[in-house]
C-alpha cells in the first residue's frame, strides 16, 4: 500500500471513529511527517509533553511516520 493509500485509510478509519487526524513534520533524524489520531477537542500541538519524544502523550496518539505523502497515486 503507498502512503497516500495508507493516509486515506487511516483518515476514514479516524472518522467512522468520530476522531480528528493532525499531520506535522517529524521531528527525527529523517525528517518526514508524523500522523496523528485524536479525539476532537483535543489540540495536539497543545498536548503536555507533546514536544518530547517518546512522551506517552505522544505515543497516546501516534499513528504511521511517512517519508513523504506523493499528492497522487501512481501505480
């Protein structure tokens, strides 16, 4: 599966749970973005801790790293 199919998935799925996804860039060495999937009222960004890595309230919400996401899907 490519990452553009693994992020709609992940997207569909975080809404038939009633939940949010918030996409940032990857704070590791590699770079990238890093997925999350929330309840709604909550501000990731705004999380306590969520500027640690590894912080369990963090990892509470973490759902795939991509290298990249290509803007369409190529076969």
């Amino acid at each position: 599966m490519c990452n553009l199919c693994s992020l709609n998935f992940i997207k569909l799925r975080a809404k038939k749970e009633g939940k949010k996804i918030t996409i940032i860039p990857a704070s590791g060495f590699l770079g990238g973005i890093d997925v999350y999937v929330h309840p709604k009222e909550i501000n990731i960004k705004k999380l306590e801790g969520f500027n640690i890595p590894d912080h369990p309230n963090r990892d509470k919400y973490f759902r795939a790293w991509f290298m990249e996401i290509p803007s369409s899907h190529v076969d």
